[in-house]
C-alpha cells in the first residue's frame, strides 16, 4: 500500500498554524470575535505566494464590501429575513463584477454578522468585523510566505526538463510510422508550465528577495511551444513522408539509432512540410540545451 496519499501537505499545515496562531494574535489583542480571524486565515491560504497575496487584497477589500452593504441595508431596511436575502444577492452581484468571487463566502458571512447584529452599536460592530478578518488574512498571508513557501520558478524547471524526453519520445513514434500519435500528455504538461510561468511572472511582483529575471523562463516556453506546434502538424499530416539526409543525421545522432528509410518517390507538398517541421522541432530540441 502507497503511504503517500496519507501524508499531510505543507499547506494543510500551514493552515492550521495561522488558525492558530490568529486566534492567540487576537487574545492578546483582545478581539472581539476570534471565529472571523481563523475564518480570514483559513480562506487567505493559497497554493503559492502570489495567489495567497492576490486572495488576501481581495478578501480584505470583499469583507469591508460585505460591511459596508450591511451597514447600509440595516439603516434603510431594519432587521428582517427578506431584506437580509436581498443584501446577500447586492454583495455577491458587486463581488462577481469586481471578479472576487473566491472572496463571495466570506463577504457573505461578514454581511450576516453584522446585519444580524442587536447587541452592541453596529458602526463598531461593522469596524470589529473587519478588523478580525483583516488579522486573520494578514496572518494567513505571512505564514504563506515565511514558512516553505511555494516557489513557481522550481516547478517550472521540474516540468520543462520533463518536456523534452517527452518530445523526443513522440519524435521516435512519428520518425518510426506509430499507428497511434499521443501529444495529449504533452499538452497538459504545456498548458501546466504556462500556468506555473504565470504564477512565477506573479510572485516576483511580491517577492521581498532579490527577484529573479524571468528572461530564461520566456525563452523556454516559446522553445516548448514551437516544440508542441511542430509535434501537432508532424501528426496532423498522419503520412510516411520521406525524410532528408540533413534531418535524417541529426535524428540518428539525437535518438542514438540508425535508419534504414529510402526515398524512392518524387518529393511531394507533404514532405516539403514534414521536413521543414522536423527541421523545426530539432532546431528548438536543440536550443533547450
């Protein structure tokens, strides 16, 4: 049995550090609600750095919403369970037109809580709110970032080094004549590493450190996309085309191997394109060292 499924992330971890260390911050505070600052740690912890950043601006600005809108509504609209519905549908409509929705939840609850509030003047009880949440986000985000923080730039070079044997495998199929060309698994790996370049381009904005230059990072994605485009026409044209003495060396010398192709027929269109994408994708293999 595989003991890897059982093994407690580092963000789970992480989590339940800045639940509690928010609710001791907000002890020694003397806060008035300590279920607000774990509920702000809890939503603010994120897979990297710079989502984290991004989540806890967002959660922030949605919960001083959520207030203000409970404010507002309590004062036109007393206390009633209709109203309340109303005030609900007002918060997520202005959440989901500034694209917070992540933040909806709990903006939500912030505008429960203080709508429902009876106990105590509810200008106050509005700021209380905030100021609890706000400790729990802010909390969240620098245990995020102090304690092994997720670093895109290393998952990015773990996925591109994982890319090119990938390529030179799906080469092997096309060069052999494979009935059956899979690059699905390519593309996910490529649409991974443009999703993780991002988050990288994201967490240099954030970073306190010397920031990295993302110029290398730029290169090698472009090289594995002209990679992907010239693996997806080699597919599409789904032919024996003849292959030319040029790309023939470079594919014995790249794959270790000796082919035995001949190419008796007249040089058609097709193998125009098929030479020239071969060309292409040896070329950019060749670059990514």
């Amino acid at each position: 049995m595989k003991l890897e499924k059982y093994k407690i992330g580092m963000r789970t971890i992480k989590t339940g550090l800045a639940v509690s260390l928010g609710m001791y911050i907000s002890d020694l505070l003397g806060l008035y609600s300590p279920l607000f600052v774990g509920l702000g740690a809890i939503s603010t912890m994120q897979s990297s750095v710079s989502e984290s950043f991004q989540s806890g601006k967002n959660r922030m600005l949605a919960t001083i919403t959520g207030a203000i809108v409970a404010l507002i509504m309590s004062y036109i609209f007393p206390f009633n369970y209709f109203c309340m519905g109303i005030g609900i549908i007002i918060v997520i409509h202005i959440l989901n037109l500034l694209n917070w929705k992540k933040a909806i939840s709990l903006a939500a609850m912030v505008f429960i809580a203080v709508y429902m509030n009876r106990d105590t003047e509810i200008i106050n009880y509005a700021i209380n709110r905030v100021l609890d949440t706000s400790v729990g986000i802010i909390i969240g985000v620098l245990v995020n970032y102090s304690i092994s923080a997720p670093h895109s730039n290393s998952q990015f070079d773990l996925i591109f080094s994982s890319m090119k044997d990938d390529a030179i495998d799906i080469l092997y199929d096309i060069i052999t004549g494979r009935n059956k060309i899979e690059i699905s698994r390519f593309k996910s790996k490529l649409d991974k590493l443009e999703a993780t370049y991002e988050l990288a381009k994201d967490e240099e904005r954030y970073s306190f450190k010397n920031k990295t230059k993302f110029n290398d990072n730029s290169i090698k994605l472009k090289l594995m996309q002209g990679v992907f485009n010239d693996l997806s026409t080699l597919k599409s044209l789904n032919c024996k085309c003849c292959l030319n003495e040029s790309n023939k060396s470079l594919i014995e010398k790249l794959l270790n191997m000796t082919l035995f192709l001949k190419c008796d027929n007249e040089i058609t269109r097709e193998d125009v394109i098929y030479n020239y994408h071969i060309s292409s994708l040896l070329s950019n293999l060749s670059n990514i060292d």
